[in-house]
C-alpha cells in the first residue's frame, strides 16, 4: 500500500487550512483513510533594522517578523485521489509538496 504525504507551506494560515480542508473532503468523499491535518511548528523569521540611516538620531529600532505556518496529511493513495487533488486551485502564498512511499 501506498502512502502519500501532504506537506503545504504558507505565509497565511487560512490558506493553508483552506487547502487542507479541501483535501481532507476529497479523502472523505472517495473513501481514503486520511491522518490528519497535523499542525507543524511555525517557522518565525525576525529581522530588526535601526530606523537611522546613519547612526544619528534617537536609537529606535523596527522589527520585522515573518511567519511560515506548516500543515502536514497523510494519505492511503492511489491514483484517482492524487489526480483530484493535482486539480486543486492552489494560491501562490501556498507551497504544496507530495511525496509517496
């Protein structure tokens, strides 16, 4: 039997949810045992810049943070699911990655 892993990256969590729910209703329509989604850890991105240019001026500082949300499924695959899911509209903030074993 084969396994599919469904691994999505994203900068949104609601896309990445939107995805995996649309996913998870494929499975249950087509009768495929599905684990998950399983929430992995979020990846934080911090970056802190001095707000003057050269040095002069009060020391204040900007922080930026980015945050990637990952959402991983694991699926029994066969064809006809894999196809169905290919089909999905995905978003560009969204990364999908499939690997079967």
């Amino acid at each position: 039997m084969t396994v599919a892993r469904i691994k999505l990256s994203s900068l949104s969590h609601k896309d990445a949810d939107a995805i995996m729910s649309q996913i998870k209703s494929i499975a249950l329509s087509l009768d495929v045992k599905a684990v998950g989604p399983i929430p992995l850890p979020t990846k934080i991105i911090s970056q802190t810049t001095r707000k003057a240019p050269a040095g002069e001026g009060s020391h204040t500082y900007e922080r930026w943070q980015m945050r990637i949300y990952k959402r991983m499924i694991q699926l029994n695959a066969n064809e006809q699911i894999l196809r169905q899911i290919m089909r999905i509209a995905v978003p560009d903030t969204v990364q999908i990655e499939i690997s079967i074993s």
